[in-house]
C-alpha cells in the first residue's frame, strides 16, 4: 500500500522531486546525435534557425524569430544576429506586440562549459482603456553553464528597460483630471515622452536538447520581476507576479 | 547599469527628447492633496502621522453633519457626489480615504483596518464639534462604518450601509465581486513591456486599464461599466488592505458589537451584481438585527450613484431622520 502524504506540504514536495527528476533524466538521455546543442546558436557557421515559442510572464505570449550565424566556427567564439516577434495572443485586437532586433554571442570551449550573451532592442506597443503607448528599449540576457553534446542546462539571467516611451493618454485618464477643484478645470495628463517607464530582471534556468540534426527544444523557468519601490515582489494590483516560463523549439542547422 | 542608462538617456536628451519621468507628479494621474495644495483638504492625524485627506464639504455648517465613505479599498468618492443633494438638509462631508484617490499615499504600517476607524473619528472631530453623526458608506466603506459606530455608538445618529460587501467570514467565502479573469489580466500584465507599476503614479495609473474589467460583476449586464467616476486609484492601499482582510477573512465579522447602538440602520441595495440586495438578505441582513433593507429596482453597485442616482436619493430622503422634521426649509 501507498504511504499517503500527512499534509500539502509534503505533497508540494513530491511534486517538484519527481519534476526536477523527470527533467534531469530527459536531459541525461543520450541524444541521438553528435553535434553540439550550441548553446542556443545554429549549429553550423553561417547557417540559419528558426525559433517558435511560448511563455506566460505570467501573460501568455508567442514569438517567432530568426537568428543567422556569422562567426566561422574556428573557435570557441560564437556569433549571430537575428530578429524576433513577440505577440500576446489575447491583445491582437490591441494591437499589441514587440519586435527586437538581436545579436547573440558566446565562448563555449570543448568540454562544453561556457556563456552566451544575447542583447536585443526592441520596439513595443499596447493600447488599451488608458491610452496608445509605444516604448524603445534594449535587453540583455545571460545564460552561463554547460552547453555540451545534445543538450545544455544553464542559468537564465537577464534585464530589460524601457528607455524611451511616448504616451498618448485616453479620454478616460483626461476625465479623471476633471472637477477636482469646485468650480475650476486646470492640469491634465501629458503625452509625450517619457523616460525609463520599465524595468524587468530575469533569474531562472533553462535546458535545451537537440533532437536530430536540425531540431531542439529549450524550457526556461524562474522569476521575472519589475523594479518597485514600494518592495512589493507579489502584487496583482502593481502586476508584479514574477514568475515566467518558456518552451520554444529551433529548427535550423 | 545607472552609469548606462544615463548615458542612453543623456544621448536621447541631447538629441532634443524632452524626457518625461514617469513618476513626475500630475503627469499620468492627478496630483494628491499634498502635492496639490488648490484640492480641498483637511490635515489629520492618524496612526501617528500627520496626513493630508482630499476632502469636499456640502451645506450649511449648522445642518446635522453626514459623513459619506466610498468603497475600495483604493476607492476614492467621485462616484458618490450625487449625495452632495442631501446637503439641503445636511452638512455633507466626502473624503478619499488615505492612500486612496486624491488623499495623501502613506506607508503600510498606517494601513491598518483599526486606522480607518480613526480617520472617521478624526474627521467628525473636525467637522461636526463633538455632535452625533449620520454615517453612509458604500461598499467596503459600509463596513468600515458598521466598525466604527459598533465601537462608538454614542457618536452616531444614524446608520446607512449602501451595498455593503460581506460582512461575515461566511459572506465573505461566498462573495464573488471584484475579480478579474485570466483573459481580461493579460493587458495588466502585458504592459509590463512599456509601463512597470515601478511607483505609486504609475501603479495607480495602470489601474486605469483594469478597473473597468473588474467591475464586471458588479454590473447588471455582466459588461464592463458605461460610466465609473473616479480621480484616482489607490493601487498601494488596495494591496495592503486587501491582504489584510485576506489575513482575517477567516474571522472577521464586521457587525461584532453593533448591539451596542440602538439607532436606525438602513441598508440600500439595488437588483444586480455581486451585491445586490439577493446578497445582502442571504448574508449580511443576519448580521444586523433590526436593519432595514430598501431595494433599487434595476440598479447594480455603481448605477446606484450614477444612472440611478435619482431613485438612490429618493430612499435616502425617505428615510433619513433630517427629512422627516415638518418644518419648512427657508
């Protein structure tokens, strides 16, 4: 007979013992082929990769992107550039989107340890009840560890900031500035641009694992949060739920 | 990293971007009663910090005084300034709770529940000399009320409890106001790209977006609101005094010595919505022994004040203790 957990917190524990188990055993599984998981990069000099994914962050998102190889694979330096579109599936009718232009390089020597550095600018946009909002920003996103025959396990880091953004406010925030002072109507709400509206850190670990010559899969998970002053890591009302997790698929030599 | 952004951010200046911050006061919301001294205000002191509350009067000072307390938490009182109409026989007194609309925003240690309670005190002592007053409170405001009268019940005349949210850890697990679906979260949390809830101007200006989607189920139709008056939003007290009511919603009872005031309680609620007069008889009306309970026909928790304000008013004439003297007005 099963011995039957005393409490929620026990069984909290058997679930991620067997998750991380199950994770580690599909990563140790020999691959079915020799070449090198690279680290996210296509796997032959100038050669090209498609990237499709998903994510929650904690909103469910969608990308596609391209990234093409520029260095001549004679050493451990790796080099690509590429593109990427990033849609929130349920905002279409908003509009809503971001698209970056990349650049990703890397040292990765022949035991397979080593980092790669992927930096992007981005344009995003949204519009909702509060207004049109369209930012600039750049991002960088770290992933030390092994990234070795088939497949890679690393840590995920990363920031990102809103440089620039230009807000058009609604009617609705312009009517929230009306009748505050009996009798008068004075002040509202500025469009225009604004500096440095967002910044997010990213603290996580993610594994990869080819799957034939052209094909791999990657997982991402950990925490993704915005900068807060008032402290608040855990917050619906400031949209501050910072958990993220992605799986994303490359098909490319 | 600052060095780096502000280099980026120099550069961007230099090339003739007049930068905005998007903490800059009264840019993305209206500025508070501290930072706006034109604002109707009153200084008070609560929780051992000296505030500063938007707060409007209505009427002659001579009237008897009701003191008018929205909802929330974060609520402030634009919704409800169509009871300023009782001002013909009132002195109408409304506030933005602190930390919510255009009152001053404090730090979590003066958001306790008791501090509200305080805050009512130190108005009534302000405005209405030592004199019973006729409290009404909207929503969670009705409660706050039921708390403050049950632990001093000399110092009100009268009680009106428009639409209260649940009053018992009962009501409170069977209450289904206020939430937000997983599809209409996903623009909140998407802005994070553009616009992070980094302080309270741009958290209380995000709110903007996702009040509307969670009023639905306040509405009759179950759709966003056609019309919700409202400054600003108090993101940061929402969260704090949410939390808190999270912390004792296994045991909190609102009403817990309201045996202790022998005056009238009104209770007034319209047809829809989470709390709608269906709610009030099934959870709340048990807690209030000898209240009484007017329906709105047709009217959910924000039309009670806006579409319906009429009908609103004409309950409050009927029973408020002020119209019912036989005196002409001059």
């Amino acid at each position: 007979m099963k011995r039957q957990p005393t409490d929620r917190h026990e069984q909290s524990r058997r679930w991620i013992r067997l998750t991380v188990t199950l994770v580690a055993a599909w990563l140790a599984t020999p691959s079915p082929t020799r070449a090198q998981a690279g680290g996210g990069f296509p796997s032959a000099p100038g050669s090209g990769a498609v990237m499709v994914g998903a994510a929650l962050e904690p909103e469910l998102i969608v990308s596609i992107g391209y990234l093409h190889r520029l260095d001549a694979g004679t050493s451990p330096w790796r080099l690509a550039a590429g593109a990427r579109l990033k849609i929130p599936p349920y905002l279409l009718g908003n509009g809503a989107g971001r698209v970056s232009v990349m650049a990703t390089g890397g040292w990765i020597d022949e035991t397979g340890w080593g980092a790669t550095l992927s930096s992007a600018g981005y344009l995003a946009r949204d519009r909702n009840r509060a207004g049109t909002m369209h930012g600039f920003g750049i991002e960088a996103r770290a992933a030390p560890g092994y990234h070795g025959a088939g497949w890679s396990v690393a840590a995920d880091v990363g920031w990102q900031g809103t440089l620039v953004s230009h807000i058009e406010h609604s009617d609705l925030v312009r009517e929230a500035f009306r009748d505050r002072h009996p009798g008068v109507d004075h002040g509202g709400p500025v469009d225009g641009w604004y500096g440095l509206t967002a910044q997010r850190f990213r603290f996580g670990v993610m594994g990869a694992r080819k799957l034939g010559d052209d094909l791999s899969i990657q997982l991402a998970a950990g925490a993704l949060f915005s900068r807060q002053r008032q402290g608040l890591l855990l917050s619906f009302a400031h949209g501050q739920v910072p958990v993220y997790l992605e799986a994303s698929m490359r098909a490319g030599r | 990293m600052r060095l780096v952004l502000a280099a980026a951010l120099a550069g961007l200046a230099g090339c003739g971007f007049d930068l905005m911050s998007p903490d800059a006061k009264g840019a993305l919301v209206p500025p508070t009663a501290d930072e706006d001294p034109l604002l109707p205000q009153l200084l008070v002191t609560v929780a051992g910090h000296d505030r500063q509350l938007h707060l409007r009067t209505f009427g002659d000072p001579g009237d008897p005084v009701a003191l008018v307390l929205p909802g929330g938490p974060g609520a402030d009182f634009r919704l409800l300034l169509p009871l300023r109409a009782l001002a013909d026989r009132y002195r109408v007194v409304m506030w933005d709770p602190r930390g919510a609309g255009l009152s001053e925003r404090v730090t979590e240690e003066e958001l306790g529940l008791d501090s509200f309670g305080d805050e009512i005190r130190a108005v009534q002592d302000a405005v209405a000399g030592g004199r019973p007053v006729t409290l009404i409170g909207h929503s969670l405001g009705g409660g706050v009320i039921l708390r403050y009268t049950a632990a001093n019940p000399e110092a009100v005349e009268q009680l009106v409890l428009i639409e209260p949210g649940p009053l018992t850890p009962e009501g409170a697990r069977s209450y289904e106001g206020g939430g937000v679906s997983f599809g209409h979260g996903q623009d909140f949390f998407w802005q994070n790209e553009i616009l992070s809830s980094s302080d309270h101007e741009t958290a209380d200006y995000k709110a903007v977006s996702l009040l509307p989607e969670a009023l639905r189920s306040f509405t009759c139709s179950g759709e966003p609101p056609d019309e919700y008056p409202m400054w600003r939003f108090g993101a940061y007290q929402y969260h704090i005094v949410l939390q808190r009511l999270c912390d004792r919603s296994d045991h909190l009872q609102w009403a817990d010595g309201i045996d202790a005031f022998d005056g009238e309680v009104l209770v007034i609620a319209g047809t829809c919505g989470a709390a709608s007069a269906d709610f009030q008889e099934e959870h709340n009306l048990e807690a209030l022994p000898g209240s009484e309970l007017v329906t709105v026909p047709g009217a959910g928790h924000l039309s009670l004040f806006t579409s319906h304000a009429s009908e609103t008013l004409g309950v409050l004439r009927d029973h408020l203790s002020a119209y019912r003297s036989n005196e002409p007005r001059p």
